[in-house]
C-alpha cells in the first residue's frame, strides 16, 4: 500500500491530517536520501578499491536487495512492478558474477556516482529548501492570523484594512510556499523511478561488458536489460505527460479565484473561533470545523488543549446561521449558529470577512456554472498544417461538445477498466475490454471504432514517426479516458488509462466485432441521418487531413505529448 495522494487543495484547508501526510512523505524522502548516501558510498567503495572488490561488490548487493520502492498509489503497473523488482534482479546479478570479476571498473564514476549525486543536490535538496520556507512561510502567517484577530473593531478603518492587506500578503505566501511543496515532493517521487534505477542500470551494464565475463552470462542479461530499459522509458513517457497536467493544474490552484473555489467544496472545513463563556467572562477557543450540509452536521476538533482538561471532537446539527454585525460584538467576521444541542445561539468568528462568507454560503445555498460552446472552425482551409489539425483533434475530444455528449458515456466503465488494467493476464484485459466495449451505446461505441481505427492508422507507420502503440496511448489515453474532476490522484491514474488505451489500439481487431465492412457502411450512413452527424461528419473531416506518416522522427529518449 502506498502513501495517498497529498491535493493541492488540502494546502489551502491546511488540517491536520493534510500535516500528518506530509510528515509521511517527508520520512520517506530523508529515507530516500538515506539510501542514495549509502548507495553512492558503496559504489566508491567499488571504484577505488581493487584488493577489495568482491567485498564491496557483495555490500552493494546486500543494499540493493534489501531497499524497496514506495509507489503513489494503491496498484502499480507492469512498468513500476518491474522496476521495483529491479533491485533485486540487479543483486542476484551481482552475486552470481562476483567470482569472475577481477577488474577495477572503468567509467563508473560518470554513470553512477555522478547522476545520484545530482538527483540528491537538484531534486532531494531543492525539497529539504521548499520544506524550509513552507515551514518559515506557516510559522510567519499563523502568527499574524492569531494577531489580526485580536485587533478590536473600535481601531480606525484605515488600521484594519492595512491589517487585511498585511494578512491577505501572508497567507498568500503560505499559499504558494505550501503548493509549490506539494508540487517538489511529487516530482521527487515520481523521478527516483527512473533518475534512481537507470544510473545504476548503466553500472552494471559497464561492469558485464568491461570485465572478464563469459558470453553466456551477458546474453542472460540482455533480455532483461532490454525489458527493463522499455519499462523505463514508457514510465518517463508516463511521467512527463503526468507532469505536465499537474503544472497546468498547479498554475490554477495558485489563482486568487482558486482559493473561493476551494472553499465552495462541500464539505466546508476550515479553522474557527468559537466564543465559550465562562462564570468569570469569556474565551475564544480555536476549532477545526467541518461542515457536512447533508444532514447540516458542524464536527468541531479542539486544537488548542490545556493541560489539565481534555476536550473531544464537538458535533453540532445546525438549525440556522446568522451574521453577527460588527456593532454588536467586540470582534469581526462574526456569525451566530443555531443548533439542537444548545439552548442558546453559538458564536464563531472566521478569519476573514471573505472566509465568513464562504461559510454562509455552504450553510445557505449554491451556485450554478453555464458551459460555453466550442465555435466553428474551416477544417479545409489551407493555412492549417498537419500538427494543427491533430491538435485541434485532440482539443476537441478534450474540452468539445463530443466530450460532453459521447466520452462522458465512457465514465461508467472507467473505473472497471483501472481494474482490468492492473491486472496481468492479457486474456482477461482483452475479455473484459471487448464486454465493456459492448455496453456502451451503439452510436458511442462506432465512434470509438473510427477513432481507434485512425490510431492503429498511425501506429502502422511507427518506423518512420516513432508512434508505437505505447507511445500513442501515452498522448491520447488522457484525452479519450480524462476523469471527471482534475486532481492530482486523477492524474496517477494516467498510466492505467494509458494501458488500456494501448490495448484499444493493438489488439483493435479482438476486442471490437467481427462485423462486415457493408454493416459499417449502412450504419455508418445511418448514423449521418441522425444527431450525430454534424459530429462525425467534424471529427471525420479533421481524421481525413492528418496524414499517418507526417509525424516526424523525435529522439529516442524523449518522445512526449509535444510530439503529436
């Protein structure tokens, strides 16, 4: 079991479960760099010492069996599995060939040594740098937030509104310093894959060919190098188009707007002030309030505790909630709540007017959203070119009106196919593929035919554009199987809908029926006489101008989505 995904969102909530997370992630990366220190001792140890080789040979491969990957996630694929088996092939390797090597290995210091220590100063250490101003940042803003509340509403307007702009610069700088250490601590993650294993990949490989290995023992190994080299290369594939959705995710949530957004999700949670009286006058205890508006439950979490008194979690079920006005009460962003449980009315106090409302509004009612229509564009015009039109392709299935209408149809098996994906038995994927394929609507499912069909166009070209079908599921299995809602757990589950568009596109003929050309012919012009011919007749005109061959020859090592 992996760790859970750490949102961007629960930066803005900042609770104690989104800092418990965070505390899991941050062991798991002095871990990491633990075991890169180690790692890198001992692949000195292998370069400088020649009386003491097979010692250290046989110390690195005791460090290599013994350290396991944690993945993101709850399932893996047949990539992040082979890679987290690597380490232990690499050691079995290495025990096995341990009496034959008898040469100091040259080079080796540029293939491993040098790249860790790169991945443990650009990426290990710019995180431990984001985790020191995260930490500067939080102190600096819960310090002013306990400040601006104790202001009085008697002082002159121009003093709280230069107290507001002082707060609203402080949490803004929590904000981004939080987001931005979210977004670090997820790259480490996903680059130790292959920023970790193909350094050491490299080392062994210098130390089968450099030394006095049989012939035998290296044929062995190639086959699994190979493997392990594609798996590799489809989860940098995976990664680079994961990381590019986040990075367009993560420019949003840095969005003033984002933060009301946030806020607007049911439940509402965040810090409160709750005014408690007392026989000899009154205190303001600081809750962590949730908001559940079925069933109107206020959870309320102390989180200052005294020492001589232990408080448990508050439930309260809201009858009514009114603001308090500023004339009345000796503090701002006040409101008065209802509830069964008491006699009397309870006072909260948010942390800013805005924060007051946000509340008011999950208490009170909603807000509708109008989605807007793509326009219309002259596919046969002149002045596009191959790339363009793909482009436009890919935009249109993404965010067009066929979205809307035909892939959100596709959403009812997306999660049955995350499971088909993670399983390893290729008859079953084909078998349960082929069933789900079927109880899509008819319309629906034609169109997905036509497009698979242009896919595997594509990829019959692959010599000459590169685009195989792991390689095309890396580009448009976002695009035809997209979640419903973009967040960063949405994103790791990328890599299963790429894997089952990729067997979409090379096992086509299997899962879709064995029906006659003149069958698709009639319903095909069937389907033109209905509502969805303006669609198809769309997404046929912009299939009919992508020529399968324009796709030019990119370099190995960094095929992405940049390059449809």
């Amino acid at each position: 079991m992996g760790h859970p995904p750490l949102e961007f969102s629960d930066c803005y909530l900042d609770s104690p479960d989104f800092r418990e997370t965070l505390k899991c992630y941050e062991l798991e990366l002095e871990r990491t760099s633990k075991f890169l220190k180690e790692l890198i001792k001992d692949g000195n140890s292998v370069i400088t010492a020649i009386r003491g080789y097979s010692l250290a040979v046989q110390k690195l491969s005791q460090t290599l069996s013994v350290f396991q990957f944690d993945f993101i996630g709850d399932s893996l694929t047949d990539d992040e599995i082979n890679i987290a088996q690597s380490f232990q092939e690499f050691a079995g390797l290495l025990q096995e060939a341990e009496h034959d090597r008898m040469m100091l290995v040259q080079n080796a210091s540029d293939l491993l040594i040098k790249p860790l220590e790169k991945f443990r100063k650009e990426q290990i250490g710019v995180t431990k740098e984001k985790k020191k101003k995260f930490e500067k940042e939080s102190e600096k803003y819960h310090s002013q937030v306990d400040k601006h509340l104790n202001l009085s509403a008697k002082k002159k307007e121009s003093q709280l509104q230069e107290a507001d702009e002082l707060l609203d610069r402080e949490r803004v700088n929590f904000y981004e310093s939080s987001v931005e250490y979210v977004y670090q601590i997820h790259q480490v993650q996903d680059r130790k894959k292959f920023d970790v294993v193909e350094p050491v990949l490299a080392f062994l490989h210098s130390i089968l060919t450099l030394n006095n290995l049989t012939v035998e023992m290296t044929q062995d190994f190639m086959p699994y190098k190979q493997e392990l080299q594609l798996s590799l290369q489809n989860t940098r594939n995976h990664y680079e188009s994961t990381r590019e959705e986040m990075e367009e995710l993560m420019k949003r949530m840095k969005h003033p707007s984002q933060i009301c957004k946030m806020h607007s999700f049911l439940p509402m949670e965040g810090y409160l002030y709750c005014q408690e009286k007392w026989a000899l006058g009154v205190s303001w205890v600081k809750y962590y309030c949730k908001y559940h508006k079925e069933g109107r439950q206020l959870v309320m979490v102390p989180c200052e505790q005294k020492p001589t008194t232990k408080q448990g979690t508050m439930q309260l079920t809201l009858k009514s909630c009114i603001r308090r006005k500023t004339e009345s009460i000796d503090k701002r962003f006040c409101f008065d709540v209802e509830t069964s449980e008491r006699n009397t009315p309870v006072t909260f106090q948010a942390l800013s007017e805005r924060d007051r409302k946000l509340w008011m509004e999950a208490m009170d009612g909603k807000e509708p959203v109008n989605p807007t229509n793509p326009g219309d564009v002259d596919l046969h015009s002149n002045d596009w070119d191959d790339k363009t039109i793909t482009s436009a392709l890919k935009f249109y299935l993404r965010y067009g009106c066929l979205y809307r209408s035909f892939f959100k149809s596709l959403h009812y098996v997306i999660l049955c196919c995350l499971c088909i994906a993670e399983s390893d038995n290729l008859d079953f994927r084909l078998s349960e593929i082929h069933s789900l394929s079927y109880k899509l609507p008819e319309k629906n499912r034609e169109m997905l035919e036509m497009l698979i069909k242009h896919l595997v166009n594509v990829c019959s070209h692959s010599e000459d554009n590169r685009m195989t079908p792991s390689n095309m599921a890396v580009i448009f299995g976002p695009t035809l199987m997209r979640a419903k809602e973009e967040t960063v757990a949405a994103m790791l589950d990328i890599k299963f809908q790429n894997i089952v568009v990729e067997i979409l596109i090379e096992h086509s003929k299997k899962v879709r029926s064995q029906r006659t050309q003149l069958c698709l012919d009639q319903k095909f012009r069937k389907l033109q006489n209905c509502i969805w011919a303006p669609i198809i007749q769309y997404c046929n005109g912009i299939l009919s101008l992508v020529p399968p061959s324009y796709f030019p020859p990119p370099p190995l090592e960094t095929i992405s989505c940049k390059h449809l």
